[in-house]
C-alpha cells in the first residue's frame, strides 16, 4: 500500500508542502500515478519522517506527554548533578587534608637546624723563593736562532769590509 501526499503528511504529522518539497528535493523518492498524483512508499516516507504519535482515546495529548518524560528526567539529571557535586567537593576536601599531612610529615623529615658556619679558608702559603718557570721550546728555539744570525751576521760584516 502507498500513501497519498495529503495521506503521507497525516501519516508524520507534516504539511502537505513539507513532503512535497522533500520529494522535489530528492530526500523521499516517490513516483507519480497516470492522474498524476504522487504515490509514495511508507518505508520511503518514514526513513525520513518518523511516523505521527496517535492520540487513541488517551485524554493526554502526546506534547503533553513528552513534556512529562521530559521534566521527569531534568529532576533525575539534577539530582545527578547534585550528587556529583558533592563527591567532587568532598574529594577536593580529602586532597586538601593528603596535601597539609604531606607537607606536615616533609618537615619532620627534613633537617631544620641551621647550616653550619663555613670556616674561611686559610691563605695560600707565601713562597719567598718560587720555583723557575720551565721556559717552552719555542722560546729556546728563537733564542737559539737569534744568536746564530748575530753570529753569522758579524762574520759577514768583517768578511765584507775584508778584515781577516
């Protein structure tokens, strides 16, 4: 069996032009008859219109009832709420106490007495007669070198001025 337009929209509690316009859109696939009247499939319809909540004889009307389920579950979730919050503070509360008893048994643990005055070192001792410094190779080697020109510099010179 397939639904009308105007019987699709009384099957979801919808406008007529809500359905039409979600089968011109293409999210409800439906076909048109030869008088040119749209037939639609319900399991088409309702994968995306749930189907209307039908009042039978029930003096509540279905808003009603939603409303009531609705408040029912705001005082639970409040009460939750309430719960939670106190577990929080009282876990807070027990922390706290951890944190001074922590802090209490660190200073009983550690050293309190005063650090010890640092006695001043004693001078260096004074040598009157210090030891020669080694001189370095380098040094030795120009020194060496230098005497060896002024040497060879002074046999040049009187060779040069022809004294024997």
């Amino acid at each position: 069996m397939s639904y009308s337009l105007q019987q699709a929209a009384e099957a979801t509690g919808k406008d007529r032009s809500t359905i039409q316009r979600a089968i011109k859109s293409g999210k409800i696939s439906a076909a048109l008859n030869a008088s040119g009247f749209y037939q639609i499939d319900p399991a088409e319809l309702h994968r995306v219109f749930p189907p209307a909540v039908r009042n039978e004889g029930k003096d509540v009307a279905p808003q009603q009832t939603a409303t009531d389920e609705t408040a029912s579950e705001n005082r639970e979730l409040k009460a939750k709420v309430e719960l939670l919050r106190e577990m929080v503070e009282k876990t807070e509360s027990e922390r706290d106490e951890w944190r001074d008893q922590c802090k209490r048994m660190t200073l009983l643990l550690s050293d309190q007495r005063p650090p010890p005055k640092a006695e001043p070192e004693p001078p260096p001792p004074v040598n009157d007669n210090p030891a020669p410094r080694p001189v370095p190779p380098l040094a030795l080697w120009l020194a060496a070198t230098a005497a060896a020109l002024a040497v060879g510099l002074a046999v040049w010179q009187a060779w040069s001025h022809g004294q024997p």
